[in-house]
C-alpha cells in the first residue's frame, strides 16, 4: 500500500502570501477611498458654485469652498485656495495633501482639485 507524500513545492506557504497580499490590499483601499471621495465630493461642490455664483464676489466662493472643506474634514489652507473670475469664467482649484496611514509608513497623497466653468446667468 502507498502511502501519498508531498511532492516538491508542495506547502501551503504560497497560498499565505496570497492571502497576505491580498489583506493588504484590501487594508490600503480602505485607507484611500475614502479620501478619493472627500476629493470628489469638493470637485462637485467647486462645480455648483462655479456655475451658479456669477453675482457673488470672489470672497464669498472663497468662505463657501473653505466651509466646504472644513465639513468634509480636510485640511484648511487658505493659501492653497485658489478662485480666478476671469471673462466669463469662473476657476476654482484648491491643493491639499492627505496622510494615508499605511502599516510601515505614512504616505502623503497629493490632491489637486479644481473646476474650470462658464458662468450661467439666471
């Protein structure tokens, strides 16, 4: 009677680290999703007022889109704000950075968002 033996490289190490890499994946989505969406939520919020604000001056958008980031629980910087009218225009960019807290390190991630729109007079 044979008795079955584990052949060569046969270990259950590789599925380990699949499984390892794949957790760590996973860990990393869940630290930078959220952010994306904090981003993406400022651009939306950037567009409705760059549509919608032609009779506003430059620094009530300015306290608007400062407001805005303060809800989403980003970092204030008013320097980093930038809102240009220029023609018919309106041009809103703002830069900030987020830490993303990974388990060995703390990686800063750049964000620049920003909108370009003409001007809707209601």
């Amino acid at each position: 009677m044979r008795t079955s033996r584990p052949g060569r490289g046969d270990t259950k190490l590789g599925c380990l680290l699949w499984l390892l890499g794949l957790g760590f994946a996973a860990y990393i989505g869940w630290q930078a999703v959220p952010a994306q969406i904090k981003a993406s939520e400022l651009k939306k919020t950037m567009a409705g007022l760059a549509e919608h604000s032609a009779e506003d001056p430059i620094e009530k958008i300015r306290a608007r889109v400062l407001v805005r980031v303060k809800d989403l629980g980003l970092p204030v910087d008013k320097k980093a704000l930038d809102v240009k009218r220029t023609g018919g225009r309106i041009k809103i960019s703002y830069r900030y950075s987020l830490p993303i807290n990974l388990v060995v390190t703390t990686y800063d991630w750049s964000f620049e968002v920003g909108v370009d729109r003409l001007i809707i007079i209601v």
